[in-house]
C-alpha cells in the first residue's frame, strides 16, 4: 500500500500543470512573433488568422507569414522569404479558389514582398504554389494589390503588372516613369489606377495604353479611390496633407495621412491630426472631423445590427479608435499598446486579430457588442488574475502529501515520513520554479549590459559623449563628442550636418525614414544604438549621452 500511494503521489506531480499562469483565457490569446513590425492587417480566414511580419532584421532573421489556428494559437505553418528586405507594407490579398479564362486554382494568400517577389501560398499549409518576379529599384512591392476576375493586379515599384491567378504567369505589364511607395492598385471597370510619388494617378487601360491626371503638388501612398463624383486621393506634403477630387482641392489636413477606407459612398481618411469623414455621391460633401492620431490602415467592422469604423493609433500610447469622424471616439486598449500602424483583422463570428509595431498579435475571440469597448482589456486582466487564484490540482497534492506526513507521523513510521518529506519538497520545487525562473530572467537581464559600439580607436575626448557612425560605400566616417540630443533623428542630423553629409528622407506611415546619404540609397539604411537594433523609428528612438548610433547599409 505505501509503494502504491508514492506511485500516486509521483503521478500526480507529473501530471499537474507546470504553471496555471500561463494558460491562456479561453476568448483571447497573444503571441510575441519577436521579429519585426506586424504593419499590416492580419486577416481572418474560416479558423486561421493569418500575418506578415516587417521591419528590421538581425542575424538571419526575416520577414515571415504565419498562420495559427483561430481558437487555439497553435502555429499551422509559415512561409518565410530570405531575399526580402525592410518595409514589407503591401497587404495580405485572400483570395478564394475559382476558375477563370486563364485557369482553376485553390484557395489561397498571395503576399507582394519588396524583394519584387509576387508568391502563391496554399492557405491550409503554406506551400508555394507559384512565384513570379517584378522589378526592384531599392524596393520593389510595398502598395495593395487587387484582383480582377482570374488576375492578381500588382503595383510595382515603377509599374504595373497583371498575373493569372491559377500559374502566376504574367499577362500585362506597364512600365511607368515615376516611383512609387505604398502605391496601391485600384480595379475599375475598365482600367486600373496607380498613383506615385510625383502626384501622378495613372490611368491603364485593362490592354495596357496609359493615360494621367496631375494632381497637386505631393505623394500619393495608397491605392486611388473611384467614386461617382471622379477620383479622390489624400496627397501627403512636405507640410502636411490635402484631399483632392479630380483636380479639386477638398480640404487641407494634417501630417502623414493614413490608407483611406471607403464603404461605398462613404470614404473615411486620417492624419496625425484628425480622423475625417466624407460622402461622394454626384458630388463630396464632408460629413465630420475628429482629433486623433492615425498614420495607419483605416478597416471597417460590420456586424447584424451596426457598422464601425476602426483606426489605428500611431502614438506611444497606442491602441485603436472606433466611431465616426465628427463625433467623440471609443478607445480600445491592450496590454501591449505601442505604435500602431495595422489595421484589425475581423473575423464572421464578431473575432478581432489586432497587430501593433511591436510584433505581437493578440486575437479576441468574443468581441461583443454587450461589452464597453473601453472595458474590455480590464475584462481580460481580471479574469486572468481571478484564474491565477484559483485551487489548481497541485494544491491539492500539496495538502494530501502534508496530511499523510501527519499521519504516518503520528503512527511514528519514520521512513514513510522522510519519502513523504522528500516528495513534498519536490512538489514545492516544481510549483515555485516558473516564479524562480522568472525572477532569475529579470534578475539576469537587469544585470546584463547592452553590447556596446565603441571603438578604442575613437578619441579620448569622444568617450562619455553622444558619436554616429555612418558606413557609406566611399568608407566609415565617425564624429563624437555630441550632446544634449534625446532621439536618433536629432543626433543623426547633428551628425551629418557638422560631417557636411546630405541626408534625405520620407515620412512613411511608420514615422520619418532616412532614405538616402549622400544621394546613396543602396538597399535602404538602417540604424543601432550602442549595437542593438531598435523596434521604434529614428524619430521615436531615444538615446543616452554616451550612446553611439549606427548608420548602415540594409
């Protein structure tokens, strides 16, 4: 009897759970995909959500797309692309499987990268099914594509170019003069729209002949909108931004405006300043305007009985804004709220598939609409403190195993006692180690210190001051002795200005980007502080007064 009650007890410690703590609450999960931004829309397909990753690599680390099961979290597969570089922005395109002129193909995701790549994935594992190659010039796809009937239309980095859906084999291209970033492609009825980074929105014919409208004075980064009243495009500036309708002047906005979103005649755009609706039938009226910062993609909810329009903050404090521009704003806030750019993800059974610039993904599994919008993440953390508090099995294992050590105790059978006492210790240990391990990992990383770039062959008088280092193709040129600058952007122009080194930039939806040095765009810059890569732009990432920040080629 004694031999099979140990057995029992040894049992039961194994099969008790490690740690209650890291279940996950049965309506939400979350994952650290832990290698760059998550800087457009996850999307929610049947039982899987899938997303891509972008931003900035170290070692062999590169831009992934992932799918995890709806309900679970459970990785299905992923699909990464080694060739592609920073700034993969150009949106999941789902598309259903059909057969068309051109072919019959299976349901799948096609993925645009900046590697000029255009690749097939089969939606249930990932497999290539095709791939196809557009051209490069720095970069190569960053806007949306779109389909028509059994193509995929793809904005390239100078052009346009047309694939059947069921080979990839490529049916139309149109080489156009002027770049473009984020250029999306509209499908209309007999054309397709393009804009560029030189206020041009091209107008191709569906055989290829092309014609333009001159917009302006700006950069058009998303895909032109068609509506009854002509084309409308929100125009970024070096001053800010402004809304045209064919040729005419709408209104004038804020800073970096975000990838507008239209519901049929509704079309709803934002800034770093305002969120800002307007209607377009026979002719625009504007409907509302409302402050909020939004840099990102603008998505739309719609469930039985209403219809909500979602926008991403692109701050420090994060989170996303529901409601109409005009009227007062709902927050939605995570525990994770950082920058944000991407969109939500909505699924059929009210679901929501939420990314930020930090990498992580959170899925709610039950969004309704009973629940206060703003009351939701104090939902999700009480519930999860309440279950950490909760008698789990180990606990009883612990007072079985004390009881029994009383009770051969008292029959004095001093053996039993000391197997007892040896297996309740054990138990303990197994019980208390995820909070060791924790507090050990906290503990290590306070202790562990950044890498460091100094170079002992820099001046003395360098150390304890702010340096940049700029790796330029004509060799490593270094300046030191700075001060007083809080973030990369301000040392970094400092820097270049004593250096007499030219710097250009854009303004992405992410923030301020460094384009160029000295006319030397490469395959894009990128940037370390005291060695480590940074998951925040130049404007955003601050610096200490002994930091060295780091300029090389991507």
């Amino acid at each position: 009897m004694k031999r099979i009650f140990v057995a029992l007890c040894l049992l039961s410690c194994i099969l008790m759970p490690v740690s209650a703590a890291e279940e996950q609450n049965s309506d939400y999960w979350e994952i650290d995909l832990d290698n760059g931004y998550i800087s457009t829309k996850p999307i929610i397909v049947d039982s899987q959500v899938i997303v891509r990753t972008s931003g900035f690599w170290t070692g062999e680390d590169r831009p992934h797309v992932y799918a995890f099961d709806l309900h679970t979290g459970q990785e299905n597969w992923r699909f990464k692309n080694a060739a592609s570089t920073n700034h993969d922005m150009s949106p999941i395109m789902h598309v259903e499987a059909g057969s068309g002129d051109c072919g019959n193909w299976s349901e799948m995701v096609i993925i645009g990268w900046t590697d000029g790549k255009v690749t097939a994935l089969d939606i249930e594992d990932g497999s290539l099914i095709w791939s196809s190659q557009t051209e490069v010039v720095t970069w190569g796809i960053t806007g949306a594509m779109a389909l028509d009937a059994d193509n995929i239309v793809v904005p390239t980095r100078q052009g346009l170019s047309r694939f059947c859906l069921s080979d990839g084999n490529e049916n139309l291209r149109v080489d156009l003069p002027q770049l473009g970033w984020r250029n999306g492609v509209t499908v209309t009825n007999d054309s397709y729209l393009i804009g560029n980074e030189e206020d041009i929105v091209n107008i191709v014919s569906k055989s290829g002949n092309v014609t333009n409208l001159s917009i302006g004075e700006g950069k058009i980064r998303h895909a032109p909108i068609q509506t009854d009243a002509g084309i409308i495009v929100h125009l970024q500036k070096d001053g800010g931004s402004e809304i045209y309708l064919g040729e005419q002047l709408l209104s004038v906005e804020g800073y970096s405006p975000a990838v507008p979103y239209q519901k049929a005649d509704d079309i709803f755009f934002a800034t770093s300043e305002h969120v800002i609706w307007w209607k377009c039938e026979s002719n625009c009226t504007f409907q509302g305007r409302t402050s909020f910062h939004s840099n990102g993609e603008i998505t739309l909810q719609e469930n039985q009985n209403s219809t909500s329009v979602w926008y991403p903050g692109n701050s420090p404090d994060g989170g996303w804004a529901t409601g109409l521009p005009g009227q007062e704003l709902e927050m939605y806030v995570t525990s994770h709220d950082t920058y944000t750019t991407a969109g939500i993800g909505f699924g059929m059974n009210g679901e929501m598939a939420l990314g930020n610039d930090a990498g992580v993904l959170m899925v709610v599994l039950d969004s309704s609409e009973n629940t206060p919008i703003v009351d939701r993440r104090e939902q999700f953390e009480s519930e999860s403190e309440d279950s950490s508090f909760q008698v789990e099995p180990e606990y009883f294992v612990l007072v079985g195993l004390v009881a029994s050590i009383l009770v051969f105790q008292y029959r004095k059978d001093s053996g039993m006692v000391i197997k007892l006492g040896v297996l309740l210790v054990l138990v303990i240990s197994i019980i208390a180690l995820p909070s060791i391990s924790e507090f050990w990992s906290k503990e290590v990383d306070e202790l562990t210190e950044a890498p460091g770039d100094w170079n002992d062959d820099w001046p003395s008088e360098w150390e304890g001051t702010q340096v940049v280092v700029f790796e330029l193709p004509s060799g490593e040129v270094a300046i030191g002795g700075l001060e007083g600058h809080e973030n990369v952007e301000q040392l970094t122009d400092s820097a270049a200005i004593q250096l007499g080194i030219q710097i250009e930039k854009e303004t992405f939806s992410l923030g301020d980007m460094i384009v160029s040095f000295n006319g030397q765009e490469l395959d894009g810059w990128e940037f370390t502080i005291d060695g480590e890569r940074s998951q925040v732009g130049i404007s955003s990432a601050e610096v200490g007064q002994a930091s060295v920040v780091r300029w090389s080629p991507a």
